[in-house]
C-alpha cells in the first residue's frame, strides 16, 4: 500500500489530498484517524469553528443524549474508554462536546481540519476520478475518496410561517442555538414542538421563564430517563466488562448491549406482560423498549398497542388536570413508530405547574406570528421569545446540501428526486468514490449512532485499503444493486409499523419532501453481516475499476 502522507503540497497522481472528508463530529474524527493511520492525506472541512458536529449545534437548554453514557462514545481503541470517565447515565451536551474536543487531541486530529469552512459543492470527473471539492472561500481542491460525515440530524427545519419578519420578540431554532446564555427568567417563552428535542426543552425551561407556552402538534410516548450520576463502583464494573458490552452493541439490532426479556407476548398472560413493562418502566431509558425484542413491537400491532396503552395510563397518572392529558396522550401512532423521546425531568409533571400552559395546535392550528407573539385559529399569544423545536431536514437535507454533481453532470438532488437511492447507504450509483457515513438506507438513526457510525467508518476505511492494494482508483454502487437494496429497505419498512406514523423517519414533516422511509430497519446486526460478506466477496454489488485516464495511459 502506498504511504501517501505527504507535507502541504501536492501528490504524485494529480490529486491534491488523497480525501476529503466533511464534517468533524462522531463520524469524520473517526474516519480521519483511520484514514490517517492507513497512511492517507486526509482533509477534513467544518462549518463550525470546533469539532463536535450535532454537540456543537444542538446546545440548547437540556440536551442531553438518549443512549447511555458508557455506549455513547467510541470503542475503536481501549485506551479512549480506559482515560475517559462519564459523570451521569446520560450524557448531557457539554460533556460530549468535551469527550469529542479530547479525543481530536488526544488523537491529534486538528491539524487536518480546517475550520469554519462550508463546502458549497463538488463535482465528479470521470477521466481522473477524482472528485473537487469547493468550498464558500473559493478554495477547490482534487481528491480521490470524496466522504461525507454530515450527520442525519444537521439541516435544521423551521416551518415557513408567516409574519415571522414581523415578530418584535427574540426566536432561536435549537439546533443553531446561540453560544451564550439565554436568559428566561423574565421572559414569556413559547416553544413550538414536543418530539424528543422539546420535550428535553420544556422539562428544563418549565419553571425557569416566567411563563412557558408549549404549542404541540403530535403528543408522544416519553418515557422515563432515570437519569443519575454514575459512581466509581458502577463503573469499575462497567470498565471491566467493556469487551463484553461492546461486542453484545456490536451484536444487536440497535447497537445496545440491552438483553430482552422476551422475544414476543406470545403465552404471556396481560398481567404478565404488565409485569415485564413495569420492570423495564422502573429501568428507564432505551432499555424499556428492550422488554420485548424491538423488532417485535415494531411489527406485531397487538403488542405495540398494548405497551402504548401502558405508556398512555403512565402520562394520566404524572399530570393532575385530565384534559390535559388526555391532549398529552398520544393515540395518532404505535408506539416507537417515531423516535421515542426521553423524560429527564418530569416532563410530564411540567404541565401541573401554573406557569406552564399547553396549547393543541392539531385542534387550534398557528396561522400566523403577530409582532406581540403568535395567533392560532382560537386564540392569539403574547410571547417574549420563540423556540423552534421543529426538527431537521433529516437524512438527506445535509447532504443535498452540497451540491454533489456526479458521473455525467448528474446532481444527487436529480437522482434523489423520488426519494434516495443508495447501495447500503453507503454508496450511490452515477457517484463513484463518494462514500456516505451513515447515509439514506443505512441503519444510523435506528441505533445507537456511535456503533453505526464506527461500523461505516471501519468499512470504507477497508474498502479504500482494498482498493489501494490491488490498484483501483475506481468504485461505484451498480444499479442493480442499488434498485435491490432500495427494494429491500421499503419492504421491510413495510412490513413494520413505521408505515403508520408520520415521522421525519419518513420525511413527512418537511412539507413537499417526497415521503419514503429512509433508515434501513433490519437491524444494525443483520445490516453488519450483509457489509462483512458483500466486502468478503471482493465488493460484490460495486464496480470497481481503473480511472480511464490511466486505462488509456496504460
Ligand atoms: P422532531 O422529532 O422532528 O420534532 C419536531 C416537533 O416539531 C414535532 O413535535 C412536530 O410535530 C413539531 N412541528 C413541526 N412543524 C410544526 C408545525 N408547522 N406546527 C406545529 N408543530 C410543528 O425533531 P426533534 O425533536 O429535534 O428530534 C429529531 C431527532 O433528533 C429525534 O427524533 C432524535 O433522533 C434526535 N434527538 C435526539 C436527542 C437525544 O438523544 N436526546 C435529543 C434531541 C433530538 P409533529 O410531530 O406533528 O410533526
């Protein structure tokens, strides 16, 4: 294999860096480092000014992650997880902001980054291929591999209301949230949005501003965190079994080394299945979706509804006036047929507060903001500060983004008109030596995002060395492939209950997206095995081959 680490300056063949890499959170730091180490000239481009992707973005009051600390970080290397230490069951944004800023120093990745740089397109050329890349200060540089680390969660969605320009109050998105302290103490805030980001909003707010309006559209199935700090014991126990938690993660359908206590309801009297829930209730987190295989609530409707039903009874028993939970009861969708969300703090218990209100905008939709605040079909709101808590263009949003044009002038948002279409979500045909982290069809927002991510960084990163050793500067996904893949991923969505919600999973909270169910939903297991053989069988479902400016040279 070819050592092409070079010092500034150009390389042998023509390119400027062997590849480009976008995005330094979870996925680029680690797709660098292994790139790195693999002997690669790697540049890595970053709109933010410090590492840390959806940690440096999403810094809104509350935020905090839903997988548990001791899962939530990198495996790849022990000494990471032997020098780290996290302070709760979950971790909250700044910690996981200060975990990412470590490892680019421990690991010394900041000098292949360049900073607040926003690429702004890239275009492929066939006869070198070789990809350039553009970015917002004109800089163009030629690379070989071209890999995106967007992120699924990046391109922030606010609904286009009107009377926005008008509002005379202060609005933020939580996703862009500002870098200093947001003060609510005398504030009227109102927040629009109560998916798993205002739900950890509302719990932190409520009580803090003077007065907080929450305008809920869909109600969810929040269940309890059980957050807590995490003590030298439990970890010591945790440090010690680290292989064994890994390799279960590695092992699982949702990149979690949770056991369930029963694969399905099946012989299973209510009163025990009530059972099982309650335990599981008391556990918290994502482990309550592990009381039965997750496969399974999500594709057998009588057990999905008889768990909903369990969480809707919890919601009436935590909020004191029944008309108001009953609008908190979700009854729209099974559940986790949306992401479920977390309650960290009491969500629930908010709404007894005085200075809390909740306003259904499925009955009483917004029609519009006024300069006071914001008017709905009943009533008219007088607001200090706004917060959208709407969501992302997910899954695709960032990376149509940039302005990929491909094999004969062909852009991604053309090929992806009807939705995305991508060999294991890694790879799309007409855009050779593009490689996408955790993209459309690939399990990512499923799992545990750190356990997908580390699976498609490890793959590529093989996937490159193979195409280094046996001389290919050429790869690209076939369009049978692909066309069975796309295939494969809608009918097992089919077959599960996602099909019933209206989710982002599926691009229906962005109005005029086109509506198809995005992650592949079989399990980051079963999706890992797939990778492994396909990669066995010399890349089988790709064309790999020779740029045809060295085919002719030869
Ligand atoms: P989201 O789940 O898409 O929720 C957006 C909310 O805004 C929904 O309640 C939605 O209502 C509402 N909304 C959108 N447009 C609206 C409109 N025009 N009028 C009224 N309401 C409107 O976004 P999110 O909460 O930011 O979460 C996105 C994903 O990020 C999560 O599902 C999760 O995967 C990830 N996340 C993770 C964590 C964590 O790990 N702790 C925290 C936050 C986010 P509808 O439901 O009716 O569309």
């Amino acid at each position: 294999m070819s050592n092409r680490e070079t010092d500034a300056g150009g390389q042998g063949d023509g390119v400027d860096v062997d590849a480009v890499v976008i995005g330094a959170g979870f996925s680029g730091l680690y797709m660098l480092h292994r790139l790195r180490e693999q002997g690669l000239d790697v540049r890595v481009y970053e709109k933010g000014d410090e590492v840390g992707g959806t940690w440096y973005w999403n810094r809104y009051p509350g935020a905090r992650c839903d997988s548990e600390s001791h899962i939530y970080c990198y495996s790849f290397d022990e000494a990471l997880h032997e020098e780290w230490e996290w302070s709760e069951r979950y971790p909250e944004q700044p910690e996981i902001l200060e975990y990412l800023q470590w490892v680019a120093d421990r690991l010394d990745l900041r000098r292949s980054i360049a900073f607040e740089t926003e690429v702004t397109g890239a275009t492929y050329d066939e006869e070198t291929a070789s990809w350039t890349v553009e970015t917002a200060d004109g800089e163009r540089v030629r690379t070989r591999y071209f890999i995106t680390a967007v992120g699924c969660l990046s391109k922030p969605y606010r609904p286009d209301f009107e009377g926005l320009d008008d509002y005379e109050g202060e609005w933020y998105h939580t996703a862009r949230w500002p870098h200093e302290e947001v003060d609510f103490s005398d504030e009227h805030v109102g927040v629009i949005g109560t998916g798993s980001t205002g739900i950890q909003f509302i719990s932190e707010v409520g009580g803090r501003a003077k007065h907080l309006t929450v305008f809920q559209r869909t109600p969810n199935y929040a269940v309890p965190a059980r957050n807590r700090p995490l003590d030298a014991d439990e970890y010591e126990d945790i440090r010690a079994n680290y292989d064994d938690i890994w390799e279960r993660a590695r092992d699982s359908r949702l990149g979690m080394p949770f056991d369930h206590d029963h694969q399905t309801d099946f012989g299973l009297s209510d009163a025990e299945i009530r059972e099982t829930l309650e335990e599981r209730w008391q556990q918290g987190g994502f482990r309550f979706l592990h009381a039965f295989e997750p496969g399974t609530v999500l594709s057998d409707p009588e057990l999905n509804e008889f768990i909903a039903e369990f969480i809707r009874e919890k919601i009436r028993e935590q909020v004191d006036d029944p008309e108001t939970a009953e609008k908190l009861v979700p009854t729209d969708h099974p559940y986790a047929a949306k992401r479920p969300p977390m309650d960290y703090d009491g969500y629930y218990e908010t709404f007894n507060r005085d200075d809390v209100s909740l306003v259904d905008v499925n009955e009483s939709p917004i029609e519009r903001f006024t300069p006071d605040g914001i008017r709905t079909a009943d009533a008219d709101y007088d607001l200090d500060m706004v917060v959208f808590a709407t969501g992302f263009d997910a899954m695709t949003g960032a990376l149509l983004a940039l302005d990929i044009e491909g094999r004969g002038g062909q852009t991604l948002e053309e090929k992806w008109e009807a939705g995305p279409h991508t060999y294991l979500g890694l790879g799309t045909n007409g855009f050779p030596n593009l490689f996408t982290i955790t993209g459309p069809q690939s399990p990512s927002v499923l799992t545990n995002m750190p356990m997908a991510i580390e699976q498609h960084v490890e793959w590529i990163a093989d996937c490159i060395e193979f195409m280094e050793t046996e001389g290919y500067d050429r790869i690209e996904a076939t369009e049978d492939a692909e066309a069975q893949w796309v295939q494969n991923t809608n009918m097992l969505a089919e077959n599960m209950l996602f099909s019933e919600a209206k989710s982002w999973y599926r691009g229906a909270n962005v109005p005029g997206k086109t509506q198809v169910f995005t992650p592949f939903p079989g399990g980051l297991d079963n999706y890992r095995e797939i990778c492994d053989r396909i990669a066995r069988d010399e890349y089988d479902g790709f064309d790999l081959g020779r740029a045809t400016a060295a085919t002719t040279a030869d």
